[in-house]
C-alpha cells in the first residue's frame, strides 16, 4: 500500500473525501478507511499523595505485607504463579498480550514457555493450555485472528537449571544434548487453535528473541524481533522467513497510523527511529533520531493507538540496571527513570512534547533495577500503564494536550499476594524474588487492566475513574 502523506490524508478526512468504517480496515477499492476516533475519556485527577505509596527503606523486598499501599486500582481477580503452571513445571512469570477474552502469559526460569489464560471472567481467570520452554523466553503474541502464537525463545543458560538432564532447544523443548551444544535462541510459531493443546508447527533461528511484535499487513503475519529482523509466516507452508533486517537496540513498536493507515515500526536506534513498513521486506526511514531529540527511547516505545486530542503519542523511556549511572538520587542523577511522551502524527517529525517521572525515592540502599521502569501498554484513550519492577504498576493519562504535556498520575498497585513461583531459590535475574515484580500489563476490552507479577501471580485490577471498552493489548 501506498504511504498517503499525511497532511494530505488529514485534508481528505476532513473534507469528507475519505469515508470512515467502523474497523478502520480497508475498503475493496484498496482505500484505508480510519476508524473513528473512541469517545474521549478524560479521568478525573486523584486528590491522593502518590509519594506515599512505596518508600525506599521498606525492609525486606520479599515480604509481601510491606507492599499494600497504593490508589486507583482495585483488585478483582487473581491465580497464583502455581495455578498457572502445569504440574511439575518450575518457574515465573513475565510478559502479556491479550486478545478478545484470552491472554497469553510468558514464562521464565526454563519450564513455561507461556500459559493461554481465560479471561472471559475477569474475576476468576484460569489457565487453560500451556506450551513448554527450555528457554527464558519472556514475550509471546497472538495473531491477529487468535489462531497461533509467536514465542521469543531465548536460550540464556546463565538463568537455566544447572541440574537438568533434559537442556532442550526452541524446536524441541524435550531434546537431550550436551549443554555446550550450540542452541541459538529463535522465534517459534505455535498452533494455539485448541487452547487447551497448543502444537509445535515451526521455528527460525533469529537474533533479538528477547522481545517480539508482531503485525497483520495486507493478510500476512509479520513478526519483528528487537534485534530488528523482520519475519513472513506462511501460514499454508507453516513456515517462517526472515525478509528484512534494520538497525535496532533493544525494543521495538508496529502500530498502523489511525489517520493514514501506514504501518509504522518503532525502533530503539538512535533513541528512536520510525520505518515505514506497508512493505515489510523494503523498510523505509521515515525518521532517524540522533539522541539529541531530548527524550530516552532506547528500550520502550508505545504507541496510544488512536489519536488523542488530534495527536498520535508515543510513550518513551529507556531502563535502568545494577551499578550503571549514578545511584545517589542527588540532583540531576539519573533515577527514577524518565517516562518521555513524544508526537509522532506526522511521523517523519517527531518532537519530544512532555515527560513525568513517579515519585519514587531510589536512594541507597534501594535502587536501580529494583525500580525500573519495563513494559508500557495504552489504552486508546490515552490511559497508560507503566511496569515499574519492584514498583508495581503505575497508571498515567495523557487524554489531553495538556496532559500531554504534565500527564495526571491515575493509579499506583503493588501486586502482595504471597510468593507462588516455583522454586523460588532459582530467580537469578534478580538478589531475591522480590514482591512485587512487574514485567508488564496488559488492557482488557472491558477495561480492566491485567498485570503479571513475576513471583506471585497474575491480577485483574478494575481502575477508579471507571471500565471504558476498546482498551485491547499489553507488553
């Protein structure tokens, strides 16, 4: 398809020219048809302290009764780590992505590789198919339709269990081999039709597993890693192809454009840069950032998938790791992380337009990865939750152009149920299994928000300002 230049397609827009389809799917002329724009949903400002809510020298990161505080979520559903494994797997749990009633939960510590999670009552979810790993895969995704997933397998034996006999690869999680074998982490394609018995159909050995996304473009599944290679699956050959590679760093973004319909990949390159990918297997620059843009983008970048307040926002941040910067929490160090909001409407002219930071208090002794910023998800409405490790899940607004601006801090949640991850004496990615730790979240369509906690379980949590359909996805 054809890039309309967006001036242009704003002209036709306005004028009429362009006719609107619920779906925001293209007519049988070829012409993208946008959706129209959800209904505004500007939620009140808190009159909360949200300072109050974690403090930096609560003791004990274990103990999960030290970490209750919070406001503007609420707590409706729940299943223990345990609940979701099957039996006599170990390990935890990290990253989500919904679809419809169902979410897909990603494994770590080499035993799930990710767990189909029925979410049709959002007070009761309930494990109903799993698919193994060897692997601390860390991120899977549905396709568009729900019919398969695609798994980021990534072999890192570093986090593995050193007393296995069975060390397993991405094509077979089963398979016995010495471990200096070479075992290169891959995308893998999963049969997910019957969720109660999801199948092997195929793999490709790719770099930049750690983080996968994936896209629909023209009736065609594309899959595009962090590294960034990008991916065809054939559905009736039930094979995978790598047809394009660009530079990336960590993360990486696939939103199709709410106005022109262009599908566009986010990459961490540079502090961000934005291809046009209508064509896959001939990405084209639209923009190159060069780190002087006054934004850190390097690791997230999430796009709110409607306009907001006639703009297309983009939520930026980067990540912080043991040792790295400076740790004091003096003026001008670098924590707690910057959340970074930029406008990306006409995506060859990205301009950095506001930024927040929680109110965090990361001095020593308790800093750094512990309270990193991670995985960002949005509502199309402009209601954006944050993944911040051991500081639960931070929810902001950026509705309005103001709030774009200066975002309104919505909510703070601390995911406290009891440690359930098996057994906990393995999580090496971190000191100790800290509660909470949050990966990631996830927009249901009703409205709730879905948040796994590595070590204690996943949470469905119903927000204060109230449940607004159309908020569907999650990282």
């Amino acid at each position: 398809m054809a890039r309309i230049p967006f001036a242009l397609a704003l002209i036709l827009l306005l004028a009429g020219c362009v006719s609107v389809a619920p779906d925001g799917t293209q007519s049988g002329t070829g012409t993208f048809q946008p959706a129209p724009p959800p209904a505004p949903v500007v939620p009140p400002q808190p009159d909360f302290d949200f300072s109050t809510v974690i403090m930096p020298d609560h003791g004990a990161h274990e103990v999960a009764a030290l970490h209750t505080a919070g406001h503007g979520l609420s707590q409706v559903g729940y299943t223990s780590v345990a609940e979701l494994l099957p039996l006599g797997v170990r390990g935890s749990i990290t990253q989500i992505d919904v679809q419809g009633d169902w979410a897909v939960v990603s494994g770590m510590e080499g035993g799930l590789a990710f767990v189909l999670v029925d979410l049709t009552d959002p007070t009761n979810p309930v494990a109903a198919g799993w698919y193994p790993s060897a692997a601390d895969g860390w991120t899977a995704r549905f396709s568009e339709d729900g019919q398969y997933v695609f798994y980021g397998c990534q072999m890192l034996g570093a986090t593995g269990d050193a007393t296995a006999t069975v060390r397993g690869t991405c094509e077979d999680p089963t398979a016995i081999h010495p471990p200096t074998d070479a075992n290169p982490e891959a995308v893998v394609v999963v049969d997910v039709r019957d969720k109660s018995n999801p199948t092997y159909v195929t793999s490709l050995a790719t770099p930049g597993t750690h983080n996968i996304q994936y896209a629909f473009i023209d009736g065609v599944d594309y899959v595009f890693t962090s590294a960034v290679t990008i991916l065809k699956f054939d559905r009736a050959a039930g094979k995978l192809t790598q047809v394009a590679e660009v530079p990336g760093v960590h993360d990486a973004t696939v939103v199709r454009h709410p106005t022109t319909g262009d599908w566009l990949l986010l990459t961490g390159t540079g502090e961000m840069s934005i291809h046009d990918v209508n064509d896959p297997a001939h990405p084209e620059v639209l923009f190159e950032g060069t780190g002087n843009e006054g934004w850190v983008g390097w690791h997230e970048q999430t796009v709110v998938p409607q306009l907001v307040d006639g703009r297309l926002i983009v939520i930026l941040a980067g990540e912080s790791f043991v040792g790295t910067g400076d740790l004091t929490g003096a003026e001008g160090s670098s924590l707690p992380d910057t959340i970074y909001i930029a406008d990306i409407t006409d995506p060859t002219n990205a301009t950095l337009v506001g930024s927040w930071k929680p109110p965090l208090d990361p001095r020593l002794p308790w800093v750094s990865y512990l309270y990193s910023v991670h995985e960002i998800a949005a509502t199309p409405t402009g209601q954006v939750a944050i993944a911040w490790y051991h500081g639960g899940v931070w929810v902001i607004d950026v509705s309005t152009a103001e709030r774009q601006i200066s975002p309104v801090t919505l909510a703070a949640f601390q995911p406290h149920e009891e440690l359930s991850a098996i057994p906990p004496s393995t999580f090496a990615q971190v000191p100790l299994p800290a509660i909470p730790f949050v990966w990631g979240a996830g927009w249901l369509h009703t409205g709730h928000l879905v948040v796994p906690d590595m070590h204690t379980g996943l949470y469905v949590l119903e927000p204060d300002w109230g449940l607004y359909p159309g908020g569907e996805g999650g990282q």
